[in-house]
C-alpha cells in the first residue's frame, strides 16, 4: 500500500465492506494526484478524495461492477467536475455583487448644494417662457398628462402642446448651458 501525504487521513476498510473502498485505498497516491491536476489544489484535490471516499461507502450493491479502478476515478472525476462548476457559479455571483454600485442615502454635501444649484436654475428658466409654453411642459413632464389632455386643458391645438413642449425644453437646455458657462 502506497504511503499517505501528511495530513491525510487513513481510512480503514473491514473485509465486510465493498471493494471499492479498498481499491480507493490501494490507489488513493494516484487518485489525488489525478484530482491535483484537475482541481490545481493540492488540498481542494484531498477534499475531493474524503468526499470520494464516503460516496463510495455509501454504496451497496458494487459486485456488477467490471472495472473497480475506473469507476473510483470516475466518481472522483465527477465530483472534482461538480466542485469546478460550484467555485465557478459562487465567483460569478461574487463578481456580480461587486459590479453592482452603492449609494450612499446620505448624499455629500457638495451634491447636495449642486443639486439645489441646478433646481434653482431650472425655475429661473422655466418663469422666463411664455405661460402656456411653462404649463404645457409641467402638466406633461410633472403630471404626466397627455398632448390631448393638455390641449384641452389650455384650449389649443395637440400639435400646439408639442410646440410648447419643445420650446420649453430647448429654453431650458439653452439656460442650463448659459449658467454652466457663467
């Protein structure tokens, strides 16, 4: 029987149990080196051993089976894949975690005085336009009313709403520019 690495644990099979275990255990030098390759870690390789092991141990009917060395390494080969895919899914979701931008509820100061800034501006801007013009754009923007619920409300055509909507829109761009540059 080959010599374990430190570390490891012998398991004891008693001649009662199946034979895979005792092939497990005449082969087990090679079944970690085997698993090392695939998972690239020495101690992720004898974690898939254990768990190797006590599948195998809990297996009952293992006399049909023609190829004892084959089918440990398969099982081993199994669980090393399944092992590969749960690191893979866990860094995938990770990976997300971080991509993902916090906020802070408290804003900083200087975005809050920004944010009042551009506000203040935006009302300078808005009692500058013609009334209807200023309504048209609030009643759609802050209210959400439509191009027909407001040509109603102010008594023109739905085509006129959309003018004013636009002309407000472009007063308020053009004012936001200008006070940027000032």
């Amino acid at each position: 029987m080959h010599a374990l690495p430190a570390g490891a644990v012998r398991m004891s099979v008693s001649p009662n149990s199946n034979h895979l275990l005792t092939v497990f255990q005449e082969h087990y030098s090679d079944l970690l080196a085997f698993l090392a390759r695939r998972l690239g870690n020495v101690e992720k390789a004898a974690d898939v051993a254990q768990d190797t092991y006590l599948r195998l141990a809990g297996l009952s009917d293992t006399a049909q089976i023609l190829e004892p060395r084959a089918f440990v390494f398969r099982v081993a080969g199994n669980l090393a894949i399944d092992r590969l895919r749960q690191e893979q899914r866990r860094s995938a979701l990770q990976a997300d975690d971080l991509d993902e931008d916090f906020c802070d509820p408290m804003a900083s100061p200087e975005r809050s005085f920004l944010a009042t800034e551009a506000v203040e501006q935006l009302d300078k801007a808005l009692h500058l336009l013609p009334s209807n013009a200023r309504l048209a754009l609030l009643l759609n923007r802050l209210e959400g009313m439509t191009h027909a619920q407001i040509a109603t409300r102010l008594g023109v055509s739905e085509s006129s709403v959309g003018k004013y909507i636009v002309q407000a829109m472009r007063h308020c761009r053009d004012w936001l520019r200008q006070s940027e540059c000032i």
